[in-house]
C-alpha cells in the first residue's frame, strides 16, 4: 500500500467504494488500455462495467437514483480510473458536469426527465461552450439561439470540441441569447440538445461530422457540433429562463476542474509506479538506476509532486462539499496538478531512456495523454488569471 496519495478522514463506506473501484481498474482497464487505445477504441466494455457499478450516477442523489456519494468520492474515483486509462475518465467526466448543472440550475421537470437515466448511463451527457474560434475567451461565442413564436427557438452556430460529442445523447450547450440583458454574460443560455448516439444528422438540424484525429486521448471520441436551423423550446433551456448560461456553465467548470485535476493525479500515479519499477531493474555501470542518486532524486521529485497534486485536489473537492466557493482552490488544484502530471510523466520517460519511446511501453501512451491536461477546463494561464484575479481581493491596499 503506498503512502502517496492516501487521504485522511474517508468514511469506511467511501474507503469500500475506492477499493471496488481500484480492483476494477486493476483488474479490467489497466490489462487492456495499452490495446483499446493503440486501436482508437471506444472502451464499450469498460463502460458497460461502469454504469453496472453505478460510476454515470456516482453523484446523483439518492431520489434520482443515483449513489448520492460528495465531489470528493467522485474525484477519488476518477484519480482511480485516470490511473487505469485516463480517456476513460473523460467519458464520465462531462456526463458528471451536465448531470451536476441539471441538479444545481435545472427545473424540477428536467431533474426528473433526466437524472434517473443519467443515473443508470441510459443518457450519457456532453459539455459544450468552446467553439473553433474560441476557447478561453467564452464571452466571444457566437453560436446564436433566436426565440420564435410561442415557446419555440431556432439555434445556428458551429460548436468546437465536445468530449463524447459522438457517443453521447444529450448536450448541453452555451448559446447566445441576446435579451437585451446588460454585457455579454447575461446574454447567454444553456440549452438541452438531446440527440442520438453516432455521427452525421443525430437530431433535426444538429450534425456531429466524425471524430477529431488527437495525438492521445485516444479511445473517446471528440468532435464538432453544427447546428443548422435547430429548433427546440423553452423547456429545453436549462433552468427554465435565458440569461444564465454563463454562470451554469461556469459553476459546471469549476467542479469539472477538480475532476481534471483527479485525472491529473491518477495519470502521474501510473508514470511513477512505472518509472519507480523501471528504475529498480535497469542497470547501468554496474548497478541498478535507482542506485545512481540522479535517478533516486527524479524519483524523491516525482514523489513530491504525485502527492502535493493529490492534496490540493482534495483541499478543492471538500470545500465545494461544504457548499463554499473553490474557485481558487479548484484553479491551484487544477493549475498544477496538470503541471505535475505533465513534468512527473516527463521524468519518467527519462527513467525509461529508449525503450520509453517505444509503442511497447505504457509510458509512451502516458506521454501523448498528459498534455490534454493542461488545455481541458482552461488553460494554465487562465488558471492563473482565475487564482491571480481571487487572491488579489483577500489582499487589498489599505489606506
Ligand atoms: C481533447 C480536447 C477535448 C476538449 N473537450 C471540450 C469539451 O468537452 N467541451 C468544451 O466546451 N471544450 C472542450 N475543449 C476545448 C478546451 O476547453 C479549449 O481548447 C481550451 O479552453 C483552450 O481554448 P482554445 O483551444 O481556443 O485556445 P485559445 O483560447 O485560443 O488559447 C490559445 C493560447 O493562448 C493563451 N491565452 C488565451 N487567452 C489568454 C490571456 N488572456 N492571457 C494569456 N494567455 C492567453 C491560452 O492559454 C493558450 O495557450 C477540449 C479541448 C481538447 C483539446
């Protein structure tokens, strides 16, 4: 049992749970990641697996059929799966956002329409406000809904992005809503686009081309979204009136950061236990790498950062529990867990010398992985303007 990465304080319910969901990935993702992922596979299994656990309703409470479990479960499950296979993490991790928006924003009828089939992964959800000319900068998007007659709006744009776009049957989408309303924050709507699974025309006027070609993140499926005179209602839009979308989305965000900072933990996990097993076998000059204290240190260095990632996470993931804003804390999480990742997966591809450039070696695949993590849910330097703009008001000038 490692000392890296053990949190204080789970209950013996929540410590249960971990261990079904070690076992699993132990068990059936990390044997066959190397595989799905070298074939661009979806993982069907894997998920099939998942919503048999009840992994698509982990939040969702109880009276919705879901386990009712707090953020900081979820996230020490994702930092689990992530250890496994870290694309299928992203499978849930924007099913668990537009579940999450729909507890926290959504009418009573939508509660009840949608989150007892996302309990079970009947409906699997995608998470959309990037489009291809925008990503950081969400006040620029220019995806349009117009309301028409009665309850009816009429929705164009092209969306850019969307993780599960293919494999997914809802999508809650940011538009454009122009009200009137002052600024541009308030002129945005969230809208509930169910759709079918596959690519091409998966609902009237909503087209999903084909898959993005990624250098990693393999497995899952991302893509664009068009939208060509989409026509849907009032009732589809999330909460039940326009001009909140920004703020949904954006509380959706800060819970997803601290999944994507879980991510970044489980990914950097699996890149020591890798390096660390490597390095007590290779020799070099007589001796095991490990004895060369050069190696001993990328080892004490990569231990450093697998555990100050995972406390961080930690730290942002109760304080959303208690129902306080994390957005700092959720920003530092995310901000260097991802670094870490990325450096630690870095530093153990070092350990590996050639064999780690191989296709043959775990680490390869962890190498093309880690840097989606530092784009997904904002980059770094949006990280740092969310940390820097929310430090600065606990320090104001005096006098
Ligand atoms: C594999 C993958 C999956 C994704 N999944 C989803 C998804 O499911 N849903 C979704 O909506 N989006 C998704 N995204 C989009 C992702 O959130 C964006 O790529 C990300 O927010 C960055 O936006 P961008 O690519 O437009 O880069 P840009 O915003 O164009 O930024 C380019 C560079 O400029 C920097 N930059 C931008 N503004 C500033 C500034 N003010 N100051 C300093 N530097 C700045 C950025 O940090 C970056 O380095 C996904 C992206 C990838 C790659």
């Amino acid at each position: 049992m490692s000392r890296l990465q053990t949190t204080d304080g789970l209950t013996e319910e929540q410590q249960d749970l971990l261990k079904l969901v070690k076992e699993f990935v132990d068990e059936q993702i990390i044997p066959v990641a190397q595989e799905l992922e070298h074939a661009d596979e979806y993982p069907q299994k894997i998920v099939d697996q998942m919503k048999e656990m009840g992994i698509f309703g982990l939040m969702i409470p109880e009276e919705f059929g879901g386990l009712g479990e707090s953020l900081l479960t979820y996230a020490l499950c994702v930092e689990e799966i992530a250890r496994g296979w870290m694309p299928v993490s992203g499978i849930i991790n924007t099913h668990f956002i537009v579940a999450y928006m729909i507890l926290k924003h959504g009418t009573q009828e939508q509660k009840q329409h949608y989150l007892p089939k996302m309990a079970t992964g009947e409906i699997r959800g995608a998470f959309s406000m990037s489009e291809p000319a925008l990503g950081s900068d969400v006040s620029a998007i220019k995806t349009k809904a117009v309301k028409g007659e009665g309850d009816e709006w009429v929705i164009n744009g092209q969306k850019m992005w969307l993780t599960n776009g293919g494999s997914a049957n809802l999508v809650a989408v940011l538009c454009r809503t122009d009200t009137g309303a002052e600024g541009p924050y308030k002129n945005m709507s969230t809208f509930l686009i169910d759709k079918t699974e596959g690519f091409g025309e998966t609902a009237q006027g909503v087209t999903v081309p084909g898959k993005i070609e990624k250098m990693g993140y393999k497995g899952v499926d991302t893509t664009e979204l068009i939208f060509d005179n989409h026509k849907t209602t009032t009732a589809q839009l999330l909460g039940g009136e326009p001009g909140k979308g920004f703020y949904q989305m954006m509380d959706g965000v800060e819970v997803g950061r601290v999944n994507v900072a879980s991510r970044a933990c489980g990914l950097m996990m699996r890149a020591f236990e890798l390096g660390i097993e490597y390095a007590q076998q290779r020799e070099t000059f007589g001796k095991k790498i490990i004895d060369h204290q050069g190696i001993l240190f990328r080892i004490a260095d990569m231990a450093a950062k697998v555990e100050a990632g995972h406390q961080l996470m930690v730290k942002a993931a109760r304080l959303k529990d208690k129902g306080e804003r994390n957005d700092l804390e959720a920003g530092i999480a995310k901000y260097m867990a991802a670094e870490y990742c990325a450096d630690v997966v870095e530093q153990s591809f070092r350990i590996h010398g050639g064999f780690g450039y191989t296709k043959e070696y775990e680490i390869e695949r962890l190498y093309r992985e880690a840097p989606m993590l530092l784009i997904g849910e904002g980059t770094a330097e949006i990280q740092k303007m969310i940390i820097g703009k929310s430090i600065l008001k606990d320090y104001p000038l005096k006098g």
